[in-house]
C-alpha cells in the first residue's frame, strides 16, 4: 500500500513500496489509470491538490 496526501498543489510521491515490477491502483477512484514500480520496487504515486490517494497492489 502507497498513501499520498498532499496540502498543496497535486503533484506526486516518488517512493520504494518494495514490489519489483508491480501494478498500482488508486481505491479512492481519482486517477483510473495503473501506477507501475520498477524492478527495484520503486513507482511514482500521483495525488491530486488538497487531497489524498490510497494506492493498493492489483
């Protein structure tokens, strides 16, 4: 699991979820496409401004 929370503009969290090569989903339906890690675990989690975005292994 992947939490961004953001109390500015939206942006995103560049983080290590420690699952190589792994598909994202946001449960909080704001963004309908996949985030993907990489083969060493790291993925970029976007959020949207003022808000927050619970991303959850598929």
């Amino acid at each position: 699991m992947a939490v961004v929370i953001s109390n500015g503009e939206a942006g995103y969290k560049w983080m290590n979820v420690f699952r190589p090569e792994t598909a994202f989903y946001d449960c909080t339906n704001h963004f309908q496409d996949l985030t993907y890690t990489n083969s060493d675990g790291w993925g970029q989690f976007p959020c949207q401004g003022g808000s927050v975005s619970v991303w959850l292994q598929q």
